[in-house]
C-alpha cells in the first residue's frame, strides 16, 4: 500500500495531469495502513496495534472509504482518461 499511496501522489506521471490523490487522501491511506491489524489480529495480541473493536474498524473502514471515494472522484472527472490519452 505505501508504494501505491506513493505513486497516486506523484504528480509527474504525466505532464499537466497532477496527483491522483490528495495529500489528505495520504494520510488517511497511511492510517489504512497502519492498521493492518484488522486483516492480522496476531499484531493486536502482541499489543503492538490499537485494539481490534467497532470504533477502530469504523475508523479504518471510513478512512479507506473517503479514499476510495477521492479516487472515483478523480477517475469521474477525467483523470484516468487524461493519463490514458496520448
């Protein structure tokens, strides 16, 4: 995911097109991310995570959201067709 985040930021992909992502849209994927306990519970039993519970879920639920959402908006607005022309 980071090396993802990372290429969505990139606003040099392509001449005059900018970054697919925002740097608000970073942050919450890094927050996504740093949560993988949600996927490994074993990193919650080695206390290395917040707990695993509806408020943290909810969290990184809405967070992956707004950044799915971020990436739909930029896709409906012609971005992936501006970075597909020639």
């Amino acid at each position: 995911m980071p090396d993802l985040l990372s290429l969505a930021r990139n606003g040099n992909l392509k001449p005059g097109l900018g970054a697919l992502l925002g740097e608000v849209h970073e942050l919450l994927g890094k927050l996504v991310n740093g949560h993988r306990d949600l996927v490994h519970p074993h990193a919650e039993v080695r206390e290395e995570q917040l707990p695993v519970d509806q408020r943290t879920a909810r969290i990184v639920h809405e967070s992956l959201c707004a950044v799915l959402e971020g990436i739909e908006s930029k896709i409906g607005a012609g971005w992936l067709d501006r970075y597909r022309s020639v």
